[in-house]
C-alpha cells in the first residue's frame, strides 16, 4: 500500500543494456524524488535520460533493478502507475489526422477530468490551436498539446522529456508557470533536459547523467554556493596581486589599473572577505555566477563521476 510519506519515486540500481549492447544504457541509476519537489535530469543527448523514462513509464523493462511511483512498482503495477502520472514524449507522437480539440477531448474521456476549466485556462494560457489537423501543426504546437494533456488531469507526477521542445520563449513561460503551479498543488515533476537554464529556474534538485551512470546530484543553491565567483575589485590605493595570491582556492587577474583587480574565488568566501578588509575598497561588484560553467566541469574528464 501507498505511504503518504514515501518519495514520489524512488529509482534503484535501475540498470538497461539493449540487446546487442556491449556497455549498458543505464547502469545502477539511484535517485528518489520527494512529492512536491521539482527534479531536473540532466545530461548531454544519448546519457540515458529518455531511457530512464521509457523505464519509469514501462515502455521498456529494466534489465535489473527497479522503480515505484508514488508506491507502486513500474513493472507489476504499471497500468495503476499510468493513471496518476502525465507524461510527455522527448519525440511526441499523437493522434495526426485529428484536431487539437478531438484528441484533447479523447483523452479527457479516457480519464475524467478533475476540473474541466482547468483545461479550457491551459488551452488559453499555451494559445493552442485545436481547430486544425495535428499533422498540419508545427513543431511547437503540436508540442503545446502534448504538454496541454499531460497537465490537464492534474496528476499526482508529472515526468516530462524534454517539454520545452519547439516552444518560443513566451510559451516556455507559460510551461514554468504550470510547473510552478503543478509543485504548489503537491505534484511531483520529473523532467529531462540538456539545459541548464531551463531547468535551474524551476527546480529544487538536478540530477546529471553521463554515459548512463548518475554522476551528481545537487540543489541549485549547492550548486551556485560550489561554483566560482567573480569580483571585480576597485581599491583607494595601489594594491599588490601578491596579497591575494597567497590564498587557497583563489584566482588574480591584474589591470593596467594598479588598483583594480579581479579575483574568482571558488566555494566559500571567507578567506577572500578577511583579505579583503585589510584594504580600502572603494567598489566591488560581482559577476553573475555562470552555473553553466559548473555543468559542463562534470563532463569534462572524470570530475564528479560516481
């Protein structure tokens, strides 16, 4: 049975190896994702994101391990999994020679919905066209259906693969908005990207998969508070590089300014803040942090890996 207080889902040891395969597409993959929480997956194409999903969604079963979904197992319960779970494609495929309004009203009749306005407001909000054909849509509408579907039940899991695919930036908006309002009702968003900003704006956790092995996972405040900060430094007086080199996990750029320098510290500031006092700082300003940067350090070479 269903306990209130278990994770959302719980991934274990999750392994695939397609038949053929010499290396597998999913090795002993281990997450959990807590009800209300937004979880971003990220990873370069081909780590094994849309593979997890396929896993979770039980499009493929797993070589060994497993997974639950809000208590139920992905494998012996799926069809009960599928009922409380709203789910969009990485390569959405729908129902072509029907309209927008006839596939979303299809849908609505296979699983009643739990507040029709609610569909007619996401309809508004993702100005879907419903009039038309689907095969006859572009890219990005036919992406706006997609999405329109899976949120209109209000399911209890959202696992989404890369939803923001096609959509301009003005509807990629709206799609923030949804999940903001999908993790304020209590729902649980799983979604896959390979873009870091996307998904650090509206997620409180971020898993990142290389080579299909979860190498990391951080908060996004962890993972803003380990990256390197940049300031730019402007003293009343010369001031010797040599004052701040000495300091561990420090960076000194001079100027052709004796009295500017600039200084990238990684992880806490401490040391930097006591140097710096020793000094008359007339300006110090900071650079945005670049947490694209601290992505792609865990592709590079082995950091990070698990």
């Amino acid at each position: 049975m269903e306990q209130s207080n278990s994770p959302a889902i719980q991934i274990t040891r999750l392994t695939k190896t397609y038949r053929g395969a010499k290396t597998p597409a999913l090795s002993k993959v281990t997450l959990q994702v807590s009800r209300g929480e937004v979880y971003g997956f990220l990873g370069p194409n081909g780590a094994g994101k849309s593979t997890t999903i396929r896993c979770l969604l039980n499009f493929i079963e797993p070589t060994s391990g497993g997974a639950d979904i809000m208590g139920l197992d992905i494998v012996r319960d799926s069809v009960d999994v599928k009922r409380s779970v709203g789910y969009v494609s990485g390569d959405l495929m729908l129902y072509r020679r029907m309209t927008g309004q006839q596939f979303l009203s299809y849908m609505a009749a296979l699983q009643p919905l739990k507040r029709p306005g609610y569909l007619r407001a996401l309809t508004r909000s993702f100005r879907a066209e419903l009039s038309k054909p689907i095969e006859t849509l572009s890219k990005g509408n036919r992406q706006k259906i997609g999405l329109i579907q899976a949120f209109m039940h209000e399911p209890e899991v959202l696992i989404l693969d890369e939803p923001t695919s096609g959509l301009d930036p003005l509807m990629q908006e709206v799609f923030f908005a949804e999940v903001a309002s999908a993790k304020a009702r209590g729902a649980s968003v799983f979604f896959s990207s390979h873009n870091l900003p996307e998904v650090r704006r509206s997620c409180d956790r971020i898993g990142f998969i290389r080579g299909g092995k979860l190498v990391s996972e951080q908060s996004i405040s962890d993972l803003a508070g380990a990256a390197s900060h940049t300031f730019e430094v402007t003293f009343a007086d010369t001031v010797s590089p040599d004052d701040f080199k000495r300091l561990k996990h420090l960076t000194v750029t001079p100027s052709h300014d004796p009295k500017h320098l600039t200084i990238q510290v990684t992880g806490e500031l401490t040391q930097f803040l006591r140097a710096l006092a020793r000094h008359r700082v007339l300006q110090l300003d900071q650079r945005a942090v670049d947490l694209e940067d601290e992505f792609m350090k865990l592709y590079s070479g082995d950091g990070g890996k698990k």
